[in-house]
C-alpha cells in the first residue's frame, strides 16, 4: 500500500510538529536538531528528489514521471516511484514549515552575514 500526496504533506507537517515541540524548550535546542544550514539544504533536496526521480523515467524510457521503467516489474516500479515522490515531498514540506515557523517565531539569528554597499554589515535571516 502506498501513500498519496497529501499523506507525504501529512508526514512534513508531522515532521515540522515535532521541531515545534523542540523549540517549546528552547530555540537553541530546536536549532541543534535542525540546524538553518541543514534547512538551507533541505528545502531544495525535495525538488530535486522530484525532478530527479522524473527524469530517470526518460533515461529509462518512458516518459517524464513514468514510474514504470523504475523496475523490471511495472507494479514494482510504481510502488518505487510514488515512495520516491513522497520522500521528497515530505521532505520540502518539513523543510519550508520549520523555516516559516522561525522566521516568525521568537528570536532569529542571523543565517548569513552581509555587507551593505556602504560597508557596514547586515545580517539576513530566515
């Protein structure tokens, strides 16, 4: 049995739920299970699961999400892709909540560290 779409937003919601009750104890600790370069990582690696998973139907032969090719045996293969896509759904989604969550909650610290045109320093985060 496989999941749908919406059972992978289910699974990043829970994922973001769970970051939410780290950061009930404290920011820092929230932060040190997920740290924001990880996010920075995270939020693209589940579009890229995506694409990727798309376009080895192509280089396999079929067409462009076309779970079929993935195996010797088309259920099998369907199987497999649609767990791909929900991994990478999962994990975009998980991603995106927990940067929206502390770009909103409490205190931010500063992801990356810039210079302005006139020298001085600004700090960007999420």
């Amino acid at each position: 049995m496989t999941l749908g779409l919406v059972e992978a937003f289910k699974l990043g919601y829970f994922c973001c739920s769970v970051h939410f009750i780290c950061a009930r104890f404290g920011d820092d600790q929230a932060r040190k299970v997920v740290p924001d370069k990880a996010l920075i990582l995270l939020v693209p690696l589940g579009l890229l699961i995506y694409a990727l998973t798309g376009f080895a139907g192509i280089l396999l032969g079929g067409k462009f999400l076309d779970y079929d090719v993935l195996s010797s045996d088309p259920t099998h293969g369907q199987h497999l892709g649609i767990l791909i896509i929900e991994l990478g759904v999962g994990i975009t989604v998980a991603a995106v909540m927990i940067s929206i969550f502390r770009a909103y909650a409490g205190e931010q610290k500063p992801l990356i560290k810039r210079t302005g045109k006139d020298g001085r320093r600004f700090n960007q985060s999420l």
